[in-house]
C-alpha cells in the first residue's frame, strides 16, 4: 500500500513491539502522532477500571476480613482505590487528545500511574497471602487474574498500559506461589501472565493497525469534502440542454448564473441568440458561434469546443461539450451538456502569449516577433521573386536622457516614440522593438527601391520632433540601417546583421541619418579591426577591472551579492562602453578568454567579503557553448578557493537561442557543482516560460521596464510582477527586482513579494575596494 497520512506508517503495520507499545521511535511515522490514536479513547473505560478494582477490592477485603486486622484492610482498600482514582484522573486528560500530539511526559506519567495501582495487588498478594489459607490464596489470585485478563481487555489501545500491570502484579502472583510451595500453580500462573501480555501485544497491534486505517479514511473523506466544497464553491461547471428548436430547457441554477439571469427568464429562450448578444440580429458574432451552430445543426456530439459569449456587456469564454438527446424511439429531441466560464484561464493564456510576443514597456512586437514577420517576408519575396526589407532604428542622445533624468523618463520617452513609430507604418510594414533603445521595421514588399528610403526618412522626421515628458522638452534622434532582402542576405540572421552594420555606418555618421548596406563598409570594418585589436591585448595590459553593484535583501535590505560589471579603459580609445565592446567581442568570441578572466577576477574579489554573500557573473552564449566551459569554472573555484554556492551564473533567454540542447547540458553541469543559476532581463525579449521548465534557475531577474512601469502604477506592469513572483514561488525560485531607483520602489518591490533588489537606490556599480568597503561597513554596523 501507499503511504498513509503524514506522520503515520504504511499498512500492514510492520512495527516491532517495543515501537508498537511506544518504548521505540518507529522506522517510518512519527512516535507522538501514533501515540495520540493509541490513547485517544483511553479514558473512556477508566470508570470500567475503576468499578472492577473496586468490586475485586471489596472482595478481598472480605475474603481476609477474619484473617487481616480491619485498619489495615482498611488502609489498603483505600490506598488502591485512591491509586485507580489517580490512574481515571490522568486518564480523563486524554479526552482531547486527538486536538493535539501526546507528549513523551505524558506517556511516562500515565505507565506510572498505572504502576501505582499495580502496589497495593503486589502487597495483597505477597503479604495477605502468607497469613491466610491456600483457599483464601487461590481466591486472592483468581480476582486478581480477572483484573489481568480485564485490563488487557479495556486498556488494548495504549499497550503499556496492560504491560506495567500485568507484569508487576502477574510476578508477584507468580512469587507468591513459590513462596507457598504451589510450584505447579506458579508455573501455571506464569504462563497466564505471558498468554495474557503476548495477547494485548497482538490485540494492541490490530488496534493500531485499524486507528491508522481510521485516520487516513477520515482524511481522505476530508480531502474529498473539502474538494467538493470548494468545486461548488467556485461553481465553474453548469449543465445545459436545448430541445429540437435549439431553446433552453431545464435551466440549472448554475447556468442561469453564467448567463447573468434568473432560471425562470431564461426558460425557453434561444440559446445562440441568448448568448450572442446584441450582434446577433445583424449576424456579426464570433465565428466560434458559428461553429457551435454548424455542430447543433449536425447533431454531432462536441467536446471541450471554445465559444465566446456576450453576457451583458462582457465578453466571456466559455468551454462547452454537448451530445444530442433521443427518445425511445430514436427522434432527435434536443441536446444536453457541460459548460464551464474559463474567461480567467483564456485571459491567462493571453497574458503569456502577450508577453512571449510583444514588448510590455512600448506594446509592439519584441525580437521574437519581428525575426517571425522578417522570416514570413524573406519565404513572400522568394514565392513571389519581390523583395523585402528590414530596418534597424537606434535612437540618438536617449543614453544621456537616461543618465541625466532617470529611466523612469527614459521609458515614457521609448513609449511615445513606439506610437510615432507605429503611426508612420501602413499594412505592410511592421515595427517592433529589439531592445533598449533600438527598433525595427520590417517591410514586406519592398520591390519599390525608394520606398525604403522614404519610410526611412519619415521614421527620422518622426522620431527627431521633440518629446514633452513630465515637463521636460526632450530632444533626441534616430539612426536608421537598412538591408534588402534577398540581396543583402539569404537568411533572417544575415539581413539583420547586414542592417546592424549599416546602423553603424549612420551611427559614424554622426546619427540622425539613414544608410543601406553595402559590402564595402570600409570605415565600420577598420574601427572594428582596431577595436578588436585592441581588445585582444586588453587583458595583458590590464586594461579592464570590474565593478561590483550590490543586491540586498528586501527585507532586511542586507546585502546578499554583488553583481560582476566589467569595464574597459583602452590605451588608445579611451572609457570603452561594455554596450560597444561586449558585443564585439562575442562576435569575434573574444568573449571566452575575457570571460574566464572575468570569473576567475570575480571569485578572488568575492573571498574577501564575507562568506554569506555571493558574486553574480553574467555569462553569454558563447561562453556556454564552450566545450570547456564548465572546466573553466570548475579552475576558477578551485584556484581562488570560492565554495561553490557563493557563485550565481546569470544567463539572458538568447544563450538558447543558437543552441538550446547544449546550453541546457552546460547550466546542468553547472548546477550539479552546487553554483546557482538566474534567468536576467525575463520577459523582455525571447519567451522564457519553456527554459523555467528545463532549468533549475534559482532566481528571476525581474526587468527595469517592469519595475519602473509598476511605479508609474500601470496595471500591466504590476499584474506581471505579481504574476512572475508567484510563478517562481510556485518553482521555489527567488526574485530579482533591478532598476530601483527610490524608496517608494523599493517599498513597492516588497509589497509585490520580490525578495531581492538591486538599483541605484541601494548602490551603483563600484570599485572592488569600495564593495570591501561598503561590506565592512555595514558589518560594524550590525
């Protein structure tokens, strides 16, 4: 059998006899929760006890009457009826046992008590015995054999119980036959005494057996009810039938409910034209109602079909399945099924596909989107020999906007361009955001050669008018580059990339100009060659550092990690941004040999703070498709003599994108070294939903645009929180707000339940000696 309810053993019991009697802990179940259904109807034979040691008392006392002095008689019946009276009160404290767990005190006090009642039989049997006849003695010992075989009999349920007694008063019997020279009788009575214990041991271990199938049927039943309560409860199912004119028949109650009405209205009304609501006349309905229509009209039985309703003013999504009803005689009367609202499950569904698709900050499609449009165009031009085009828009001076007034500006601003640019695009164009301040459109019938150039002049025209955000003027531009396809690629991946570099060249430019793609890029290609030349000595040189930006508890707002920022000061080209020169290097995968001097840099700062804090590396895609990579983590720990849960890897959806099985089996080798794994920037780009499935990430980072859209009190922004924290709760994953700039975000954060934050409220990025810093600091304080 499977395992009974928490804290009891499986069935059939295969407990020895001291863990059955209690004088054990169990191999399996747990020693209190067995004990409270052994002793939870103990006290209710305490008043048989007590009647039966009163009347085997009485008995004695008169049996002896002439042989013992009256006081002492006396003195020992009321010595036992005092000890059995103490037994039934320690008893009656077992009466609501089964409220709460029995305590090994209490399991000790009880077997003592009964023990006491035990010392006035040992008395009669070792002292009356001797001074009377062998007829008194044989008596004596017959009520007393009557009180041993009675208690096994009543006091089953709690083992102990019978053995104390029958022991202790079963070897003084036995004793004081030895005693008298009854060696027979003595012999005789022994082995009673041990029929009668193996007996309650047997009897003791069916009682238990049976409690425990007791308890897990009593909470099965309570599962059951508590299921069935809530199913009512949440009254999501409803029965529906029609007749042969398709009008309602026998509402239900739960039915009416779903249609907003009361059972008697709606009796005998249509039913397509009671849920098609005002359209209905005009025949403008969902086409769902059509199908819905088409499978009554077949008489065909359904199942699970989707159909929108408009209840009122509200559109719901109901799940129906229906199968037709015929009389006795086979005619076709009608139809009868289930229905169920699942408008909150469809909405659900939305909401995920929403964010797999479309970027939430600006409400166009992201990166995945626009790969699919540009793709559909490229496979339209090769059918219909036209061609296609795809543009990449960056926006000019947005950095500074965003340095000098905040991301929160910074994101209103991206919003309003977003809707000027999605007002310049007509049918066959589709615009998009890739990321950051960069977007992108894909046109999908470029045969036109200055149609591209047209939009592209728009889309600067547009974007360059200034902005009004929160009382500032803001003025910015836009830097188009342009690819045709299929001249200028045969493939997705290759038009972007060729309209990446022809962003480069309006970018060189000066911004605020369009260029289309040309082989020759002679000045993109030497700033390249020299970038990366240099960028290929920059470790030797000890031309990059790190910095380090703290995350801190949410609650305690304790640091708990620094996340590892690398940094390069070149000899010749000065403060490189990590936004030029990281790229480049994954490009020319220069990004391995920085990598591992990145990791290796990370573990030795991180030994010097304290051992609950971690460093948090980001790692590419290039990294992870290293055959060596973990190898190169494996040598960073050992040389710097990190332990290994203080390293958290954080990856980004893209490194799947190349490689998805390759990166998988590298973050599970990663994981297997006991280093933590977190999922950065989630929800902005690429779907994620399927690698939270996969990996067993150990945080989600929650983007900036999240935190600070959820600042500005957008329902969106503060529904995806929520939504991404109780999914990783779900997954006991933790989360990660970035961008919190202030206290009200911070406070916002944690009432929305992340349980980390990193932003400049807490800290900007910092020297390696200023994290040293700041964590001694804060120790000294605590």
């Amino acid at each position: 059998m499977s395992k009974n309810p928490a804290g009891l053993p499986k069935l059939p019991l295969r407990l020895g006899p001291l863990q059955v009697i209690g004088l054990r802990d169990p191999d399996e179940g747990d020693w209190a929760r067995l004990r409270t259904l052994q002793y939870a109807d103990l006290y209710k034979s305490s008043r048989i006890r007590f009647a039966g040691h009163g009347i085997a008392a009485i008995m004695v006392a008169a049996l002896y009457l002439h042989t013992i002095p009256a006081w002492i008689l006396g003195i020992w019946l009321i010595a036992l009826l005092g000890a059995v009276a103490n037994s039934g009160r320690v008893d009656r404290h077992f009466a609501n046992i089964s409220r709460r767990q029995m305590t090994r005190l209490e399991y000790r006090k009880q077997a003592g008590t009964v023990a006491l009642c035990a010392v006035p039989w040992i008395t009669a049997l070792l002292f009356f015995a001797p001074v009377g006849s062998s007829t008194q003695h044989f008596g004596l010992w017959t009520l007393v054999a009557m009180l041993v075989a009675g208690g096994a009999a009543t006091s089953s349920t709690a083992p102990i119980s019978t053995i104390v007694f029958d022991l202790i008063v079963g070897v003084a019997g036995v004793s004081s036959f030895v005693i008298s020279g009854d060696y027979v009788f003595g012999i005789a009575s022994f082995a009673f005494v041990v029929t009668i214990v193996a007996g309650a041991l047997n009897s003791a271990r069916t009682n238990l057996s049976a409690r425990i199938a007791e308890a897990g049927v009593a909470e099965k039943d309570e599962v059951v009810s508590l299921l069935l309560r809530e199913f009512e409860e949440k009254e999501s199912d409803w029965l529906w039938q029609v007749d042969n004119n398709r009008r309602l028949r026998s509402v239900s109650p739960r039915f009416a409910f779903a249609l907003g009405r009361e059972p008697a209205d709606v009796e005998g009304e249509r039913f397509i034209q009671l849920i098609g609501g005002d359209n209905f006349e005009s025949g403008d309905v969902p086409r769902s109602l059509h199908d819905l229509v088409e499978r009554l009209k077949r008489r065909e039985s359904f199942s699970n079909l989707l159909v929108q309703a408009v209840i009122g003013e509200q559109r719901r999504w109901w799940e129906l399945s229906g199968t037709p009803i015929r009389d006795s005689a086979g005619n076709y009367v009608g139809f009868r099924g289930v229905g169920s609202d699942v408008t909150e499950q469809r909405e659900s569904d939305e909401k995920i596909a929403y964010l797999a698709r479309y970027d939430t900050l600006t409400g166009l499609p992201n990166r995945l989107m626009l790969t699919e449009a540009l793709g559909e165009a490229m496979r339209y031009s090769a059918q219909w020999r036209t061609r296609c085009a795809f543009l990449m828009i960056d926006l000019d001076r947005f950095k500074s906007v965003n340095d000098s007034l905040g991301h929160l500006v910074g994101d209103r601003l991206l919003a309003k361009v977003s809707e000027r640019l999605n007002s310049v695009c007509t049918d066959n164009e589709r615009c998009g955001r890739l990321g950051g301040d960069e977007f992108a459109v894909v046109i999908r019938d470029a045969t036109d050669h200055t149609r591209v150039d047209r939009i592209a002049e728009t889309i600067i025209e547009h974007l360059s008018q200034p902005y009004i955000v929160d009382n500032h003027t803001l003025f910015i531009g836009a830097s188009v580059g342009s690819a045709i396809g299929p001249r200028d690629g045969q493939s997705v991946e290759t038009l972007m990339r060729n309209s990446d570099l022809a962003l480069y060249r309006a970018k060189d430019d000066g911004g605020g100009v369009h260029c289309t793609y040309v082989p020759s890029l002679h000045a993109d290609a030497e700033e390249r060659r020299t970038l990366e030349l240099s960028l290929r000595h920059a470790i030797a040189k000890e031309e990059m550092h790190l910095n380090f930006q703290p995350v801190v508890n949410a609650q305690s707002e304790g640091i708990v990690s620094f996340e590892a920022l690398l940094r390069w000061t070149s000899e010749e080209h000065g403060m490189v941004s990590p936004a030029k020169f990281i790229p480049l290097a994954e490009d020319t995968r220069l990004i391995v040999p920085i990598g591992k001097w990145v990791l290796h840099e990370a573990c030795r700062q991180a030994t010097r703070w304290p051992e609950e804090i971690k460093v948090a590396v980001n790692v590419s895609g290039e990294q992870l498709l290293e055959p060596n990579f973990t190898a190169t983590v494996v040598e960073a720990l050992a040389a710097t003599g990190l332990p290994a849960n203080r390293l958290e890897l954080e990856v980004t959806e893209s490194v799947f994108l190349r490689d998805g099985r390759t990166a998988n089996e590298a973050l599970e080798a990663i994981i297997a070294l006991g280093c933590s794994i977190a999922l950065d920037d989630f929800g902005t780009g690429y779907s994620s939903l399927g690698y939270l499935r996969s990996i067993r990430f150990s945080t989600i980072k929650v983007d900036r645009s999240f935190v600070q859209g959820a600042a500005q009190e957008s329902p969106e922004s503060i529904a995806i929180i929520r939504a991404v924290v109780a999914m990783a709760q779900s997954l006991e994953m933790q989360t990660t707000a970035e961008g919190v700039e202030t206290v009200e975000q911070a406070d916002m954060i944690r009432e929305l339940g992340c349980t980390k934050i990193q932003g400049y409220y807490f800290g900007r990025p910092m020297e390696a000696s200023e994290a040293y810093s700041l964590v001694a600091k804060r120790r000294n304080a605590a």
